[in-house]
C-alpha cells in the first residue's frame, strides 16, 4: 500500500471517530500532518464521495459520508 492510500485510509479513520465533524486543521493536528497535506488528500476523498464537507460560518467541517446510501439500500 503507498503513502497516498496509507494517509486517505488513516483520514477516513480519524472522521468515522467524530461523526460531528472536524476541520482540516482539526484532521491536521490529530493526525500530525500539515494542513496543506490534509487538504490535498481530503479534496480528493469528497471528489469519491468518501466525504462531505459541511459549511458553518467561517469554518468547513469535514464528515465521513454514510456508506450503502448511493445504491438506495
């Protein structure tokens, strides 16, 4: 498994344990990473529908998206 898939996997982890949300900088810090490097494998994972993003005020709060809703199940 290569970096990229190591630190999507080790994001969508970290969101399934705050199903209110974090901001990037939030993933950043809790995952040791800069928020530059958060941002640039977050876009990503919203782009698979593997995360929503949820604006409130200034900040943009980052979810895991629930699985199994797109098929209709």
């Amino acid at each position: 498994m290569d970096n990229e898939t190591k630190t999507k996997k080790r994001i969508a982890t970290e969101l399934g344990k705050y199903p209110e949300g974090l901001t990037i900088i939030d993933l950043a810090s809790r995952l040791g990473i800069s928020r530059q490097t958060a941002s640039r494998y977050v876009l990503p994972l919203i782009s698979e529908g593997i995360i929503k993003i949820r604006k409130i005020g200034p900040a943009k709060l980052c979810y895991l998206k629930k699985q199994g809703k797109k098929s209709g199940k």
